[in-house]
C-alpha cells in the first residue's frame, strides 16, 4: 500500500469526555445515545464538562478517527491515510497535530485565526454516549482555501479510497462533491456515513447531491431508520432498507453501490451478502462506545485500501470496534493483533 493511498476530509475535533450522569444528560436535554451540534444553551455544559473529576482530551473527529485507525492496522508504510480539515492557531490545535503526526497521518490542516479549534464533549453513561460537537473553527474549511491548492489537491489525486463522514456535509458539500466526483470519473471508491440523524433530518439536500456518487455507506441502525423516513421508505426493516438505498440512483455504474449499517451488539447488515455477526464481549469490558462507529469504518477502510473483499473488510471492521470500546475515546494499543 503507497502513501496516500486513503484521503480522508472531516471535522477535527478534540474530544472532552467524562462520565456523567443521567441528571446531567437531562439537565442540556441530551439523549442517551446521539450526536448532535452545540447550540448556545450548550455553552455551559462546555465549561461544566472540563470541571468534573475524570475529564480527558483525545483527539477525535468521526473522519479523522476512521482513518487514524485504518493507519494503525496498516502499520506500515506510514502516511498511507491523508487528512484534510480545519484547525485554530492554538493550544487544542497543535494538540490535534501533534496527536496525527503520532498516528502516522499525513494531516494537511487548513488553519485560521478567527475561530479556535472545535472540541466535542463527550458525555459517556454505561456503556452509551451522548455527543455535543462545538465546530467552530472545525466549521471554516474552504474548499478555494485549502482542497483547490495544486500541492493539496495533487494529494487528493494519488489516492484510490476516499471516506468523508456525513457531518462534514454541514460544512462544506462543494468540496465534498468535488473529491466525490473526482473518485466517479476515474473509477475508484468513494465512502460516505450516514453520521447521525440529524444529518438526513436537516442536511437531506447536500446529501442526496452527493449520494450518487457513494460506492460505499455506512451507518448505524438509528441514522438508517431516520434516512428510511426522510427519503420515504416506508419499512423499517433494515435489510431492506439497505436494499432500497442501494438502489437509489448512481454515476458511475461500474461500481454496485455497497451499503453497510451496523447494529451495536447485533449483526451488521451489507447488501450484496446478507449478516455479520460482530465479535461477542462482556458488557463488563465495555470502557466507552464513543468512536465504536469511527473505529469499525476505519478497520474496514483498512482492508479496503488493501483490496480485500467485503467479507474481510467487515471482519477487519469488527475487529476494529471491539478493541476501541474497551478503551476510553477512540484511542488504541500500540500494534494491532488481527490476522
């Protein structure tokens, strides 16, 4: 596998997370397990967050998480996975370059002095979490700024994967589409998530301009359902509802749309084969399911880059999600033990 070869676009974020309880959850009305973007009333729960007894700062960011954890089962070479995303001159940004250039991710952030360096709180109970994403500087990506540059774009170019999570549609669907429609012209694979509700909830238009061009979807069972209403399906099923999404109409028809939704503790559904059971463990081992999601794309875009089939790429995403909720934020061990 070369350098490059994954392009990932997103959201960099840094995580806060500590355990909180179910009063705080309703205290912001949070629900148990959901994503959602900060709005003013959330201002305090920022400052409340840092001030309980067990906080702690991971880098995060769905997209920038899927592909650092695809580098870390790939190992070596290094800066296989290319990160594209915007960042503060501060503190919390040097923290999230830092943490990339750890990870062997050949980070290319955008930075701006207008707006600081977005952070998610990270309210974790048992075994669910709620998220509040605070964009802001997360939210200044420009396409003719940063994605349009020769040397940025050339980069988007060597690569042959390419993975955008779906909340970065709320910041920038031109450049989205513009590395969408590159990867249709030129025969390779584009992949997409579905995120969270409130995506095909609120942002359906910029997701359906883009959905003709998705090789590959992911989501889980909750964004599924949600997308299922939005667009009219009329089943909650999931299987079919995955049927029916990749029916819906594609570019480049050399390539059957692939659509994969996870479901937590059950099996994963994909079209083209039908169930995957996901790896069993004890609710006891279960630390944090903050970036279970990121971690399972991020095995499977490893076995991706690699060409493997979908049967390997969904075990290697299993795999993936089970080592990341034993542990605290979508961190990992130092090597990977997948064969």
């Amino acid at each position: 596998t070369n350098e490059n070869t994954l392009f990932g676009m997103g959201n960099p974020l840094l995580d806060i997370s500590a355990v909180v309880d179910k009063d705080f959850l309703d205290k912001f009305g949070l629900k148990l397990n959901d994503q959602i973007l900060a709005e003013e009333k959330h201002k305090v729960l920022f400052e409340e967050i840092v001030k309980r007894n067990k906080v702690e700062y991971h880098a995060g960011g769905s997209t920038q998480n899927s592909v650092k954890i695809a580098q870390w089962m790939i190992q070596k070479p290094h800066k296989v996975a290319t990160f594209f995303g915007c960042i503060g001159t501060d503190h919390f940004g040097e923290i999230l370059k830092k943490k990339a250039e750890e990870a062997h991710v050949d980070a290319h952030y955008y930075e701006q002095n207008e707006e600081p360096t977005g952070t998610c709180a990270a309210c974790i109970t048992g075994d669910n979490r709620s998220l509040v994403a605070n964009l802001a500087a997360a939210n200044c990506y420009k396409k003719e700024k940063h994605l349009d540059l020769d040397s940025n774009w050339e980069l988007v170019k060597k690569a042959k994967v390419y993975y955008i999570a779906g909340f970065f549609l709320t910041v920038s669907p031109e450049s989205i589409l513009k590395v969408a429609k590159h990867a249709s012209d030129n025969n390779k694979i584009f992949c997409m998530n579905l995120s969270a509700p409130f995506i095909s909830q609120f942002f359906k238009e910029p997701l359906m301009k883009v959905m003709p061009y998705v090789d590959i979807l992911f989501g889980n069972e909750t964004e599924a359902a949600t997308f299922a209403k939005e667009l009219g399906f009329e089943t909650d099923d999931i299987a079919e509802i995955a049927k029916k999404t990749q029916n819906l109409p594609k570019e480049n028809n050399k390539r059957q749309r692939v659509v994969v939704f996870t479901q937590g503790k059950d099996d994963t559904v994909a079209t083209k084969v039908t169930m995957f059971p996901v790896l069993n463990i004890d609710q006891n081992n279960i630390v944090d399911t903050n970036g279970a999601g990121d971690a399972f794309v991020g095995g499977f875009l490893y076995a991706l880059v690699q060409e493997q089939d979908l049967e390997e790429c969904i075990r290697a995403g299993h795999y993936a999600a089970n080592v990341i909720i034993r542990r605290v934020g979508c961190t990992f061990p130092e090597k990977p033990d997948f064969h």
